[in-house]
C-alpha cells in the first residue's frame, strides 16, 4: 500500500510540474482533476473487494454521484455511511440521521450521525476497504472531518483498509485561529491543529495517521488519490453545496468568521435564503439591514430568532477572506452597552474556539491584534509539523 501511495504522489507532483511548465510556454493549462474523477487510479484497488463508502451529496464526477460511477464499473458496495447532513445532504444541522435502505440502490444506509458517530464492528466486518469522498470547506469545526477521524479509526481497529479521494480546500490559503486544546475536544474539535488548518482532507487523513492521533495508527492501511493540477491557493468555486447553510462561496468564505455567532443569541442567516452571510439580532443591531428567519424543512426547522424581524449587518458582497474577527468584537462591545449576555452558550463557544483562551481573551476586552498574538507560536509549530503531509505546493 505504501508503494501505491507514492506512486499516486509522484504522480501529482509531476501534474503540478507539468502545470508550471504549461504556464511558462503559455500553453493552456488543465483543469484540475479531483480524486474522485481519476479512476484509473483507485478502481484497481477495489477488485475483488468488499467495499463501503463515506460519502455525501458532494461525492460526485461530474453529474453522477460515486455511488452510482462505481456500481457501473461492477465494484462490490457492500454498505454506504452518511456524516452530517445525510447522504443526500438535506437534514439540518445537528438533526438526527436514521439509518436504513438508500432507496436508489437499495444499499445499506448507516448513519454515522446520530446515536452512534462511528460503523459498528458488525458493519466493519462486512468490509475489505472503505472510501471517503466528500467536500470538506478547512474549518475545524465542520464536522465532516470528525467523521473520516471515527472511521480511519474503525478501519485501524478492524483491519480494514481506507481510501481517500482528495478534493480542493476552498479556504486552503489559511493557516489562522486558536489551536485546540485536548481539553476541549469534541465533535466540532478533535485534532489540536488551527480553527483553519490549510490542508485537504487527504493530508489531514495523513497527518491524522502520522501522528498517531487514532489508536493502532502504524497498522492502518491508508491510500489517497490527490487531486490533479491542484496548488493549495488555488480558487475554488464548490460545484456542489456542502451541506444546506453554506449555499455559496461567499457563504464558506465567512464561515470561519461566523460560526462562532452559534454560541451567541444572534441570527446568521439560518432559516433565509443567505445563511452565514448576514448577521442581525431583534432588539438592537449593527448596522441597518432587515431579514426575517423562518423555518425552512432540510436547512433550519428552527432557526434563531425565528419569525422576529431583526436588524444587522447584509455581508454578501464583502471581500471575505480566512479568519475575520471584527465581527464579533463589534456585537460583543454592542451586547456590553445593552448590558445583555453575549456568549450565551459559553461551553459551546468553547468547543468551537477549541479552547477557552478565545472567549475570555473577548470578555477581557483585548484587540484582535492582541488575540491574533497569542496564537502565533502555536500557528509556527503546527506549519512546522504538518509538513510531512502535504501534497500540494503553496
């Protein structure tokens, strides 16, 4: 397996070589192939075996989904797992998944969200090689990563072999924001590295593995298929929305910036048609831009504030970029005027910051410049440590 996997490396570097060279002689360059679509190299892998797939509606290449490429290609899929989201990516967030039969295929349906976030022995048994083709958007707190971590853990315990196919990261180019601390991990945290860490779920699969941050991580037989042609700063429009509140670009742009806002009392879009790109509260507000939350089936049943007329801030159109925050020092300060709690979740935010350094770091009054400070030792050792890992030139 090793050989296999230096050889799909190799293979993508001389891509990205090839690429550079393209650009000098101003030949037009490929577009960029995600794992996914290369397969000529993965479907050797999966002859003659069992096969189980971590995969949502963003498992695609081009208008067919993973899961229909491979049953034409004769693969064995034994079972599918779904994250968060489902696997046609339309429950909201934190709703419960059931299991059951996946009515197209009839295959297996297993929630990995729910009761249960990792495949349970008997489902592992069943399984010679499991793959994990899904859009990740690099934010700690997204949970698709959490679910590839229980699963290479699975695959580990049970001597199953993992597979992933690589896609881009739309926030790639950041490297920014606390590191997690171990006593805050969970769900929405589970690797000490930065809320955006700059890598692929590919090499974070690899780093997970190289730093033995699961059990009988040596044991794990784990395989990638990088994306072609691809540098980690590379724009990189989802052709697929990841899950039902990140609908756009500008959505997964200011994700980072406004996740955070879940721990707090305020509205950010759930429940409209522009959800993590607009901020407004009921009571007093930021700004003069009016939205009304309603509840909107697979997207936010019930979303703050809902049915209230709010008043805020409209940030579709703003230059977002990596890790911004301006917006939540400025409704703090706002909430502290009001003489209202602002961190209304504080446990919560927390979890999200991956540590309570953040949260008090607010509540004390400190600049951005001040928090931003704090971080950067802990920013230099984890580029130093991803290193090994990475597959992609800046």
């Amino acid at each position: 397996m090793r050989a296999i996997l230096l050889v799909m490396l190799l293979s993508c570097l001389l891509a990205c070589q090839a690429d550079i060279e393209a650009a000098t002689d101003r030949v037009p360059v490929a577009p960029l192939q995600t794992g996914a679509e290369q397969l000529t190299q993965y479907l050797p892998l999966l002859q003659g075996k069992r096969v189980g797939l971590l995969v949502n509606q963003t498992s695609r290449i081009g208008d067919q989904h993973l899961v229909d490429v491979l049953l034409a290609h004769n693969v064995n899929i034994v079972s599918i797992f779904a994250p968060e989201h489902g696997f046609r990516g339309d429950h909201d967030a934190g709703a419960h998944i059931r299991s059951g039969t996946d009515s197209k295929t009839g295959l297996p349906l297993w929630s990995l969200y729910g009761a249960s976030k990792a495949p349970t022995a008997a489902q592992m048994q069943q399984l010679d090689i499991v793959i994990f083709d899904i859009q990740d958007v690099g934010v700690r707190y997204y949970t698709y990563i959490s679910s590839m971590h229980y699963m290479m853990q699975a695959a580990a315990t049970h001597d199953v072999e993992m597979l992933i196919l690589d896609r881009p990261n739309p926030n790639g180019a950041y490297v920014d924001g606390p590191l997690l601390d171990p006593a805050f991990q969970s769900f929405v945290g589970m690797h000490p590295i930065p809320l955006l860490h700059g890598m692929t779920v590919a090499e974070l699969a690899l780093m997970i593995k190289g730093e033995g941050w699961i059990n009988a991580a040596d044991t794990l037989q784990l395989s990638v298929v990088p994306v072609a042609r691809y540098r980690r700063d590379m724009p990189y429009t989802l052709p697929v929305k990841p899950s039902p509140n990140l609908p756009n670009s500008q959505a997964v742009a200011l994700y980072p910036s406004l996740g955070f806002f879940e721990a707090t009392p305020l509205s950010i879009g759930r429940g409209t048609a522009f959800p993590f790109q607009v901020i407004g509260y009921d009571k007093f507000g930021l700004g003069n831009f009016q939205f009304m939350p309603v509840s909107t089936p697979g997207a936010a049943l019930t979303p703050p504030l809902m049915n209230k007329a709010l008043l805020g801030e409209d940030l579709r159109h703003v230059a977002a970029k990596g890790l911004n925050l301006d917006y939540l020092l400025r409704w703090h300060a706002l909430f502290k005027q009001h003489n209202e709690v602002f961190f209304t979740a504080p446990a919560f935010m927390d979890k999200l910051a991956g540590t309570d350094q953040l949260r008090l770091q607010i509540e004390q009054g400190l600049s951005q410049t001040e928090i931003r400070a704090s971080w950067q030792a802990g920013l230099q050792h984890f580029r130093r440590q991803r290193q090994p890992y990475l597959l992609y030139p800046p």
